[in-house]
C-alpha cells in the first residue's frame, strides 16, 4: 500500500492558453509575403497579358505563350506564394515570355510610339496657343508612317529600328522675319541717269540675295528647323509610295525605289548645278572686290565707293557660309558610286543599299524642300520697308556752279555770234523773226507733219496684221534692240571678267515661260527669232522685268570699272542708260499695239463664226496672238469639239496628204531618171515596166495604202475639213486681215486717215516737211536722206517712178509704160539734184526754191510698198513744160506736167528700202503719240521721286495745236526759303514726232531746275 510522506507537492493542472497575437502576426506577415508576391505576379502576366504589341509575328508569339503560361500558372495554384522559392518557381513560367528580345523590343517599342502619339494629340488640344502650335498633321503622319513600316520590317531589322519621336512643328517664316529684323535694312546707291542725285534704295530687290544667304546660313543649320522638313521629306516620300503602289501591281517597293530614283536624279543635278553657282557667286565677289580696291588704290574711285566695297565683302563672307553647306550636299549626292542593285527601269543605286539610298534621298529633299521656303521667305521679306530716297549730289552742285561762272563769261562772244547767224538764218529764208523779236525756225522746214492724201485710198488687199508685224519689227529695232544689244554687250563682259554669275545671268533674262534661261540662249532665240518670240514667250510682263532687273544690276554695280573708266563713264553705260529710256518707250508701244491685236483677233473670230467656222474662237489667244496647229488641236479636244477619234482621224488626213506629196515629188524623181537613159523615149514599154505612179513610189521606198482617211472616202474627215481644218482657218483669218469692213481698228503707229464707213477703205498719211536749199534746217537733212534712199531706186526693174496718186490703179498703170516713165524720172531726178547744189551756192543761178518732200508707209495698194515724193515749185517744173499740144517739145506734156504740179515725182519701190530713212519712220506715230492716240493720255508723275515733278500730254481739242502739255515743277522762293509746286501749260504748235524728244529735254530741265533751286537755297536764303 502506498504511503506519502509528509514533504510530497502535488501540482494544481492548468489548461494551455496559445499566443494568438504571436500567431496572428505571423499569420499576417504570411498573408501580406502572399498577397504581395501575388500581386507582383498578377503584375507581370497582366504586363504580358495587355501588353501593346505592333508586329503580327510577335502578337502571334505573344498568343501562344500566353496559353502556356495559363496552364502551367493553373498548375502552380495550389502553391504557397508566401515562401520565396515557390515565388521563384511561378517565375520561371514567364521566362520565355521575358527573355524573347523580339517580344520586349516590340512592347517597348508599341509602348513608345503610344506615348509619342498621346504627346502630338495633346499638343492638338492644348489651350495654350503656343503649344498648340506646334502640333502639325505631318509630325503625326510620320509617326503612323514609322509604326507600319516597323511592322513591315524583318524580325531582324525590327531589334535594331530606332524609336520614334515626334516633331514639333517650328514656324520658320516667323524665325526669318526674327532673323531679317535683327539683320536690318540695306540701303544701297545709284545715280540718276543724268549724274545728279544720288538714289538711296532701302530693301527691295537688292535685299533679297543677302537674306538669302543669311537665312541659310543661320536656318539652314537650326536643328528644329531641319528636323521638320526632314520629317515632311519622309512623309512626301511614303505618301508617294503609298499613293502609286497601283500603278506597280501593289507592290510598293517598286514604288518607292521609283520615288527615290526619280528623285536622286533631280537631286544629283540640282545639288552640283547649285554648288557651282554659289561657288560662282564666290568669284564674281572676289572680282568685284579686287575692282573697288584697285579702283579705290589708284584714287579713280568714286565717293561711294567705299560704301560699296563693304557690302560686297559682307555679301562674300556670307556667301562663303553658304558654299559651305552647299558643297557638303553635293559631296554627298556625288560620293558613293555603285554598279550594284540596279531596278527594271536601269537605274543603278549608287549606294548600294536601299537603307543609303533613302538617306541620301530624304535629307537632299529635305534640304530642297528648305530651300524653297527660305527663298520665299527673302523675297517676301525684301520688300519690308522698301523705299526710295533722292539727294543732290554736291559735287554735281559744285559743278553746276562753275558751269555757271564760265557760261556767264562766255555769254557775250556767243550773243554775237548768234546774232550773225541770225541774220544769216533770216537771208536764207529758214528762219523768220516773230513779233517779240525772237528768231524762230519756219516750222515747215523743221518739223515733219502728216498729210493726207485723198487720192491714196489703200484699197482691201492691205493686209494690217503684215503691217502690224512690220511696225512691230521695226519698232523693235529702233526702241527695243538698243537696250538689249548694250545689255547683251554688258553681260558679255561681266561674264568674262568674272563680275556677274551664269545665275545673275540667267535671273535677269529668266522669263515665267523660261526662268532658267542662259545668257546665251536668250541672244539666240531673240536673234533668230526676234519680235514675234519676244511677244509670245517673253510677253510685255517679262520684257518689264528684265528690264527692271537689268536696271536694278547696272545701278548696284555702277562704280564698277565696266562702267567707270579713270572717273568717267564708259561707253557701255551711255549706251544702256540711253537703250534703257528707248526700251521705256517700246512698252509704251506695246500696250497699244496690243489693243489692235486683240480687237482685230475679236473682228476676225467674229466674222469666221458668221461664216460656220465654229471653232474660229480658238485661233486666237487673249492677247491676240495666233495659236499653234498644236495648241489649237489640244483645244479642240478640251472644248470636246473634237472627240478623241475625231482627231485621230484628222491626224490621218495630215499623214495622209504627206504620203500624197511625196508620192508627187517621187513621180517627179522617177520622170527625171528616165530622162537620163539613152533612147527612152524611143521605148516607152521602159515607162510601162516601171509601173503607175504607186509602183514608182514603193520603188523609192514609200509605201502605198489606199488610205481611209482620203476625205473622200471618209465621212468623218470631210467634216472635220468643213468646219475644224486650222490651215483652212489660218487661211481664211488671213484674208479677214486684209478687208477693212472687218477690221476697223489699226495698229499702234500706223498713220492712216479715217475708215470709210461706205467703202471700208483707209487713206494713207504721208510725212510731209519743207526742204529749202539754202541754210541749214532738219528739211535739207531729211532730203539729203531721201537722196540716199534713191541711190537704191531700180530704173529698170521692180521700182516704179510715177506722177500719178499712191492708188493701186495708178501704180499698175505706171508699171505698164515704165520704161518711159523711167527715163523721165531720171532725167528730172538728176536736173532737181543739180539744180540744189547751185542754189547752195553764193551767187549759184537756179529756178529751184523751197520744195515739198513726202514720204508715204503704204504706196500703190500694198503694205509692203512705200514711197517718196519730190513736189517741185512752180517755177523750176515750167522749164519741163511743152508748149506744142499736139506734138511735145519738151520733156513733159500737159498731163503729165498737171499731175507732176498736182501730186509731185514719186518713187515707189519696196519698203526695205526706206527703213533707214527717218520721216519713213516718222511717217509712223511715235509709241508715245500711239499711246496718246489709244489711252487719251500720257502722265509721268514724281519724277526723280519728286512728288511736284509731273509731266502730261492729251490730245489737243481746242483746235490750235496737236498736243496738250503741262508741266508740274518745284518753284522755290529764296526769300520764304520755301517751296511750292508751279506749273505751265503749253497747247499751240505741233510737236508731230518730237513728242520723246521734248519730254527728255523737259525732264533734262527739270533736273536743271533742282541745281538753280540748289543754288538758291545755298547762296541766297538767308534763314536757318
């Protein structure tokens, strides 16, 4: 039995109480590591799960490894993520997800472009304007551009396209206009034309050039700047091969490769045609710099030359920047020869890849692209705050005054002479004195009049538009080639001194139908070709601006040793300063002639259509000119009077009348090879054997069809022929020409009396002047002329002499009994020529007086005959005179001695041979009359930039004089210091052909005015 000892413990049992917050904190750390790794992997597949992707092989890829990562994630479901390796091991069922470069590029890339294309459409929605500036379709494009083509590239190439970026767009006409503000105005200085002021032109076309430069030199190498147009350069490019893939079966390589080859090839020869003109231009400085200093070290240099050379150097430095820029494009369009990767069309890339290719290509059209708008931009901005100022040269000044002194100490020996030789003036009958004792001209035997003559009617078969061309032609002549022949010389020389470019050259002759012309070419084509190339491809507006540029080049380069020889003009300049008022004048006569020619086109088209000539509208353009066969099919097409068959068939009939002549010239060939045969025309089965006519052609090698455009088996062709054929047209608006019922309007300079509304028939108008043997007036000058131009009259040939009218009627009948006539004609011709020497002589016996002197444009009913007319005095013509009726006793007989008093000795021949005679030239209005006579006014107004300097000239309708003038002119008054404008006006007399004349030497004399009030202000006003 069991005892206990006294010293036995017996413990109290307790239950057991766990530390749940120990246990909750573990817990709860267990559940975050979970979550957190959860959440971490949850992370990566939906990384993966919605990741952007572009490339369709890596969306493919994408598919399917997603599936694989599903499956085995659902097998790892039942793991804990609180523990790190079971963390590690889910991992690994994304590692051939993450470790595919191709899969992690293309997400990285897609995720890049997203944000590129979020940035443009925020930037598109911005409040801020100026951020919303820069937002431009373009920049946006490009990225859509980038995006497809890194979906088209190879897996390959796709790991190494770069990321895209979008391009703000950067406004560079506000950057230029920023630029051209800090680069300030350019003042440059010219003279007048007379030496006297001093022209200071600020901006304008001379600033073009260096704005130019400067723009390139600044923007040309701004990165934003050349970002956006790299960027439109690749957008132009994708959207060409985008565009025209159709037209290569879809594909859009080929495309492409004929983008990039259509634009290499403009690139290649723009690049080296535009680094030899800079590279020119770099010269013609260095030329012009060595000029001025030369110039300037000898001490022949003028006051401004100085000024001049600065410009010239600021312009070559910048130039020099320029080149450049320009030579590193043309080394890189030039560089990199290759014979390999040659297209279908044979064109063989010269860099051999096409990665190259497309470099070369986008950024030579993004520097062309920049080009453009740069150029634009200086034009444009040239022209802000353009002006003009004049300014008396001083020097000039001085020398006015001391013209001034020696004219005063020579005026007293002068007035002595001038009253001897009044007197002698008086005594000779060439001059009279008037009422106030001045000693004036008789105006007849200076001043050269029209006369009509009532018995020259020029009967329907003138043609006015052969007469237009013939006073365009000889208009050219006189008031056109000077300017151009002293431009040509100066071009020429300028070229060859190396002082003006092959591209200046080409800038001042480029017109809008040709603006790259070479000097070259254009003295050609106005050689060979003359007024009618210059009307219908130069045009009025283009003749104005060459001679506008051309002027402008002369004055900026005037100091220049072409021009300036030891301190005085050249020859050179006197002649394109004097060619250049006449080229003026030339303008003027194209205005109105240019009224004729587009009436009479509008009277000729009219009366065609009366007549069924439907398409008679087309002949003619808006200025009158007659179209091309060319132009006019091209028309008839467009205006669907001509189907497309219709003209084929009419091409038909012209292919057919070809084969009709040569079949004609091979008949002749063949008759005249027989001929050459001995015996032939004994044997005529030689003829026989040789076959008809369309053996003989095939036997000369033309081949024979019976053709189906024959109009007389073609229907189709005999109506075209009716109403369409342009030969038949020309032909008929020929004649039309040649009726004055239809053409009632006439052309610039020709000066013809009124129409007559019954007949249709114009009279001619003859320059008339008085020729008085003794003394000296413009009427003996013009006869001796007129005594030249007979030296060429043809007694026995062609020329007519005559005593009769200008009538066609009288001129037939003249020509039937001319060798009668003609021994007359001489035998007077010469006794008149005696009988002037004598009267020349002191003491020289002669029944010759004053005589009548007439020469006429149009003689004997034709455009292309003129004439001269001698109307001998009373007195000297008796000596001529038969006293028997019946049987005449001396040289003339009653009939012929009336007609001789009644109409004079005329002398018609071909117009050729008066053009040098001036009253033939006269006897046609001046372009400043005809533009009178047309716009019924002629103004000039701030002349010399003088708002107070005008000159005007109207018709006369007060009966007393052709003309009226009024001159407007500064009037200053030395006591007041002031200046107010004064003006006369003059409206007696007749100015006849002296219109130019007079207004040069009223312009000359206005400048003259400018000295005296110079004078005055310097010498006399005595205030501040």
């Amino acid at each position: 039995m069991a005892t206990y000892t006294a010293a036995t413990f017996i413990p109290q049992l307790q239950p057991y109480q766990p530390d749940l917050n120990l246990y909750a904190n573990l817990i709860q750390n267990k559940q975050t590591q979970y979550d957190s790794n959860w959440k971490s992997l949850n992370k990566v597949y939906g990384q993966y799960f919605y990741a952007d992707l572009t490339r369709e092989d890596n969306a493919k890829k994408k598919d399917y490894l997603l599936n694989q990562i599903n499956f085995n994630v659902g097998r790892l479901a039942g793991l804990d993520l609180s523990l790190q390796q079971n963390v590690s091991q889910a991992t690994q069922v994304f590692k051939p997800f993450y470790e595919d470069k191709g899969l992690m590029k293309d997400m990285a890339w897609t995720k890049n472009y997203n944000s590129q294309v979020g940035t443009a459409q925020a930037l598109q929605g911005s409040a801020d304007e100026k951020r919303r500036a820069e937002f431009w379709d373009t920049g946006l494009r490009q990225l859509q551009y980038k995006r497809d083509e890194f979906k088209e590239v190879t897996a390959d190439k796709a790991m190494g396209f770069e990321n895209v970026m979008y391009t703000p767009y950067v406004n560079v006409q506000e950057k230029a206009f920023d630029l051209a503000k800090q680069y300030g105005d350019i003042k440059t200085v010219k003279w007048s034309e007379d030496g006297r002021y001093m022209i200071t032109k600020t901006n304008g076309e001379p600033l073009e050039e260096p704005l130019q430069h400067l723009f390139e030199a600044n923007l040309g190498n701004d990165a934003q700047v050349q970002a956006i147009y790299q960027t439109q350069s690749y957008v132009n490019r994708k959207d060409y091969t985008y565009s025209n893939a159709a037209q290569f079966g879809g594909d859009k390589n080929a495309a492409e490769m004929k983008y990039l080859e259509n634009n290499f090839n403009i690139l290649r020869a723009q690049s080296e045609k535009r680094y030899k003109n800079i590279e020119a231009s770099a010269g013609v400085y260095d030329s012009k710099i060595k000029d001025l200093e030369t110039q300037i070290k000898n001490g022949t240099a003028s006051p401004n030359a100085k000024n001049i050379l600065a410009a010239y150097t600021e312009g070559r430095d910048i130039n020099n920047s320029v080149l450049e820029r320009a030579k590193k494009d043309y080394d890189s369009m030039s560089s990199g020869e290759s014979k390999t990767a040659t297209t279908s069309t044979g064109f063989k890339n010269p860099y051999g890849d096409i990665e190259s290719l497309r470099y070369k290509v986008d950024n030579g059209m993004a520097s062309l692209l920049m080009q453009k708008d740069l150029d634009e931009a200086a034009h444009s901005l040239a022209l802000r705050n353009s002006s003009e100022e004049y300014k008396a040269d001083p020097y000039a000044v001085m020398e006015q005054k001391q013209r001034y002194a020696l004219q005063l100490a020579d005026y007293k020996s002068k007035l002595q002479r001038k009253n001897d030789l009044d007197a002698a003036k008086i005594e000779a009958g060439t001059h009279y004195e008037d009422e106030e004792g001045n000693v004036v001209s008789v105006e007849s035997q200076n001043i050269v009049t029209t006369e009509q003559n009532d018995k020259g009617n020029v009967t329907d078969v003138v043609n006015l538009k052969e007469k237009s061309r013939e006073i365009s032609n000889m208009t050219k002549q006189e008031y056109l080639d000077p300017f151009f022949n002293s431009s040509f010389a100066i071009i020429g020389k300028a070229l060859q001194d190396g002082k003006m470019s092959q591209k200046t050259a080409a800038y001042i002759l480029g017109y809008s139908k040709d603006k790259k012309i070479t000097a070259q070419e254009f003295i050609n084509k106005y050689d060979k070709h003359g007024d009618s190339w210059l009307r219908k491809y130069v045009g009025e507006d283009g003749i104005k601006s060459i001679h506008n540029r051309m002027n402008t080049w002369v004055s900026k380069n005037r100091e220049l040793s072409l021009f300036n020889d030891n301190g005085q003009r050249t020859q050179d300049y006197v002649n394109f300063v004097n060619g250049s008022v006449k080229a003026n004048d030339y303008m003027l006569y194209l205005k109105s002639d240019q009224k004729f020619r587009k009436d009479s086109a509008k009277s000729v088209e009219k009366s065609l259509t009366k007549e069924g000539y439907n398409s008679a509208y087309l002949l003619y353009d808006n200025e009158g000119n007659l179209r091309s066969k060319k132009e006019y099919n091209e028309l008839l097409l467009k205006n669907k009077k001509l189907s497309p068959e219709d003209l084929k068939a009419y091409n038909g009939y012209l292919e057919f009348k070809k084969i009709q002549s040569l079949k004609g010239s091979a008949d002749d060939k063949v008759n005249e090879a027989l001929k050459k045969i001995p015996g032939v025309s004994a044997i005529g089965w030689l003829r026989q054997g040789m076959g008809k006519l369309d053996s003989a052609a095939a036997w000369l090698g033309i081949k024979e069809t019976y053709n189906t455009y024959d109009p007389k088996v073609n229907p189709r062709v005999s109506k075209i022929l009716e109403g369409y054929n342009y030969d038949e047209l020309v032909g008929k608006a020929g004649k039309k020409y040649s009726d004055s019922n239809i053409v009632k309007v006439l052309p610039a300079r020709l000066s013809l009396g009124p129409i007559d509304k019954g007949t249709g028939l114009f009279t001619v108008g003859s320059s008339a002047i008085t020729v008085n043997p003794k003394g000296m007036s413009a009427g003996k000058a013009h006869f001796g002329e007129a005594i030249n131009a007979l030296n060429n009259f043809d007694w026995g040939g062609a020329d007519v002499f005559t005593f009769g009218n200008l009538t066609k009627d009288n001129y037939d009948k003249a020509k039937g009994i001319q060798s009668s006539r003609a021994a007359q004609g001489q035998r007077l011709l010469s006794d008149l020529m005696l009988d002037f020497e004598k009267a020349q002589q002191k003491g020289g016996k002669t029944k010759l007086s004053q005589f009548k002197l007439k020469v006429s444009p149009i003689a004997g009913g034709s455009s292309k005959l003129s004439s001269v007319t001698i109307v001998p005095n009373k007195e000297w013509l008796d000596q001529y005179l038969s006293t028997n009726k019946e049987t005449p006793d001396n040289l003339l007989t009653a009939s012929e001695y009336k007609s001789a008093m009644t109409n004079g000795l005329t002398f018609i021949m071909n117009s050729s041979k008066l053009n040098n005679l001036t009253m033939y030239k006269q006897s046609y209005t001046s372009p400043m009359a005809s533009y009178i006579e047309t716009f019924k006014k002629y103004e000039l107004n701030d002349i010399g930039g003088d708002p107070m300097k005008r000159y005007v000239v109207t018709p006369n309708t007060y009966g007393t004089g052709d003309y009226v003038t009024t001159v407007y002119y500064p009037q200053y008054d030395p006591n007041t210091g002031e200046t107010k404008q004064a003006h006369t006006t003059v409206n007696t007399g007749l100015q006849g052909g002296l219109l130019e004349s007079n207004r040069d030497q009223m312009i000359n004399w206005l400048m003259q005015n400018d000295d005296q009030i110079n004078y005055l202000h310097n010498n006399y006003y005595q205030g501040e």
